[in-house]
C-alpha cells in the first residue's frame, strides 16, 4: 500500500476567493506540518477543472525545485474532469507515473486515469474508507481556509464605509456571515442584530448588492 498520499481539494463561493489545499498522509496518519493552503491564481469565476490544474502544477513544481518527497499516490477531490486536468499537469512536469486517482463526492467512486469508468471497489474496503478520509480531510481544510479568506475580503470592504470601525465590522460579521445574507436584509434588521445605527447599515446593503451585481 502507499505510504505517502497527499490529496487535494478546491474550495471557492460563487467563484470568487477560489483556495485550494493539499494533506499530506503518510502510513494513514494525517503529517499536518506538511499541509498547504493556496490562493488560486490564474483562474478567473467558477472552474473547478483548471483550478485543480494549477494546484497540482504548482505543487509538484516546487517539489521538483527542492528536490522534496514525492508521494506514493495523489487523491484527487472530484471525478474524471478534475483527474484528467491534474494529469495533464503531471505530464507536463514529467511525473504523470506518480499513481493517480480522483474520487468524486457524488457515489464515492474511484476513478484512475485512462479508464472512464469508475473503479469496482467494495465501500466498505479499508482501502476506500482511507481514502475517503483523507478526501474528507483535504475538504475541511479547503473549507476552513476559504472561509478566513472570504471573512477577510469582507472585512476590507465594510471597513470602507464611514462609521465602520473594526468592532462594528466584528459585530455584522459574526451575525450575517455572507454578502448574500446582507443584501437579502434591511437595515431595520442589520441595527437590530448588530447595534449598527440604520443609516450606516443602509449604506452597508448597498454595497453589498453593489459587489453581488
């Protein structure tokens, strides 16, 4: 069995501040001083295909630079789309005979490059049930991170309005975690949650339907 597995998952909202994360697994324990984050760089709106191309890509670039630790299997987070983008990259740095599979959320199949059907594996082998727990792993990570990047980008957006110190921007954030959810309030209701005098909360609807246009 492979000792080293390093899984990748990408996360984004609506397209937008798309992230990506690797785990790294060795002998079916998590290593998380070995886990990165990235901030997806070339992909503009929703493309989950080309996202994953890029992380991969990236990855095994700098792996190859600093003459680091292969893995002995990559997992994919997603079917045959995101395999076939990920081993375009591989090729394309001459490591495509790194074993590769994509294991898609939808009926936990496993898929291996080449072969357009999915895999024929019991769900529950010690095999799949690894694998899916590494998957899982690398989806939480993705998760978490794109959610401090988005809390992030919000934060720099109402701190621009007049009146919106940090604490006021704490104060929204903690009870409308999303631009959606703001717009979709009033002002009425955004001063009633948050203490936020309704005129300045007016003009923070405003803007976030400004950003969601």
């Amino acid at each position: 069995p492979p000792r080293r597995i390093e899984a990748f998952d990408v996360s984004h909202l609506g397209g937008t501040n798309t992230v990506a994360s690797m785990v790294c697994f060795v002998d079916g324990k998590a290593r998380k001083s070995e886990y990165r984050k990235f901030k997806i760089k070339t992909v503009v709106g929703i493309d989950d295909f080309a996202a994953m191309r890029e992380v991969v890509f990236r990855r095994y670039l700098r792996v190859k630079k600093e003459k680091g630790s292969l893995p002995d299997l990559i997992l994919i987070d997603g079917g045959k789309g995101q395999l076939s983008m990920a081993v375009s990259a591989l090729r394309e740095l001459g490591l495509d005979y790194i074993p590769i599979v994509g294991l898609a959320k939808r009926l936990e199949e496993v898929f291996v490059p080449g072969i357009s059907d999915p895999q024929s594996i019991h769900k529950q082998s010690p095999g799949l049930i690894l694998l899916r727990r590494i998957r899982d792993e690398a989806h939480r990570f993705a998760i978490t991170f794109q959610r401090s990047k988005r809390k992030d980008s919000l934060i720099s957006i109402f701190n621009d309005i007049k009146g919106m110190g940090p604490k006021r921007v704490e104060k929204l954030l903690k009870s409308f975690d999303s631009t959606e959810l703001i717009a979709k309030s009033n002002q009425i209701k955004i001063s009633k949650k948050t203490g936020i005098p309704e005129k300045i909360a007016k003009e923070i609807i405003q803007k976030a339907l400004s950003i969601l246009k």
